[in-house]
C-alpha cells in the first residue's frame, strides 16, 4: 500500500516546487522598489502640475479635460515604466534559475489581479464622467488593495499585507477629499519602496 502511495507523494512534492519556483518569479523585490520610485517622480510631477494650475488640494467642482488628460498620461507612463521593469527582471530571474515566466500559476494570478483592476479602472471613469475627481484618488488604493488581495493566495502571502494597506489608505483619503495625490505618493510609492526592500531580503538574499 505504501508503495502505491510512492508516486503520488512524489508527483505531489513535484508539484509544490514548481508552485513555489512560479511564485518566486511571479513578483520581484527589486521591482516593487522601482515601481515606488517611479510613483513617487510622477506624484512630484503631479504635484508642481497641480500647483501651477492652482488647485493643489482643491475639489474639481466640474471636469476639467486637460486636467484629466495630464493624469491619464502621467498614471499611464508610470504603470508602462513598473511593467516593463518588472517584466525584465522577472524575465532575467527566470533565466537564471532556469524556469518558465508563464504557467497556469502565472495566469491565475494575473486573472484574479485584472479583474479588481480593471473593475477599479471603470469606476474611476465614472467618477470622472461625473465630475468627482478627488475620489479618484482614494478609489484607485482602494481597488488596488482589493487586487491585491485577490491575488494573494497565487503568489506571495506577504502582498496580502500590502492590499491591507492600500485598502485601508484608499479609505482614509476618502475622507479627506483634496489630499489624495498624498495618499497616493504614500500607498503607490512609499509603500512600494518599502515592501520591495523586504520582498528582497526576504526572499531573493
């Protein structure tokens, strides 16, 4: 009977190595830090965009299409920035340890990160389309943490942690209508950095 239950095990043993070789590879330290960066210069940029139009933590009473077009852009350049350099350095340590970038694994994470985000990203729409461009802001941590979330049980738990947090920031600068860029420095940035450099050391030293 034991013998029979040999190969099972082994096919079992086989099988969680490769989940946690595809989890290691599904999300890079190194690259939650650069995408942190990369939100904090945009949020900069924002930022003197916002105080030369002169309305730094002020709410839009009505839309302003240039004012949306800047940040559809500057939110777009970011996002492309993070995504390629995650896909190089996922690319370069799945190379180095000899292992796939793309598996079921891989596609059950991302499936269940879209959803949440791509649910956010219309929302968001609508809020503009109305005119309530301070919740923007918060709604974009709030659908992200809940990506977040959502995905972690195909990669890393620690990200959990991390939806918790954009979560919880998206709530908070919800309350506090015309200070989101800062809330969004901090969850998109801010907390990037930080969970990346832990990632790193926790994972990939």
């Amino acid at each position: 009977m034991e013998k029979q239950t040999e190969p099972l095990e082994t096919l079992s043993e086989i099988r969680l190595l490769m989940e946690r070789s595809s989890r290691c590879i599904s999300l890079n330290g190194l690259a939650g830090v650069f995408a942190g960066f990369f939100a904090l210069i945009g949020a900069f940029v924002a930022y003197n965009y916002m105080n030369d139009k002169g309305f730094v933590f002020q709410l839009m009473s009505s839309l302003n299409i240039p004012f949306i077009q800047f940040f559809v852009i500057d939110a777009g350049l970011i996002l492309a920035a993070s995504l390629f350099v995650a896909l190089l350095l996922a690319l370069r340590k799945a190379k180095k340890r000899g292992l796939k970038i793309w598996d079921n694994t891989s596609k059950r994470l991302l499936i269940n990160l879209l959803i949440p985000l791509l649910s956010g990203g219309v929302f968001c729409f609508i809020l503009l389309f109305h005119g309530v461009a301070g919740l923007v802001a918060p709604a974009t941590l709030i659908f992200y943490g809940l990506a977040l979330i959502n995905a972690s049980k195909y990669t890393f738990n620690d990200i959990r942690y991390l939806g918790y947090i954009e979560l919880t920031l998206g709530l908070i600068s919800s309350l506090l209508i015309g200070y989101g860029l800062l809330f969004w420095a901090l969850g998109f940035g801010i907390m990037h950095i930080v969970y990346g450099i832990v990632m790193y050391y926790k994972y990939e030293q």
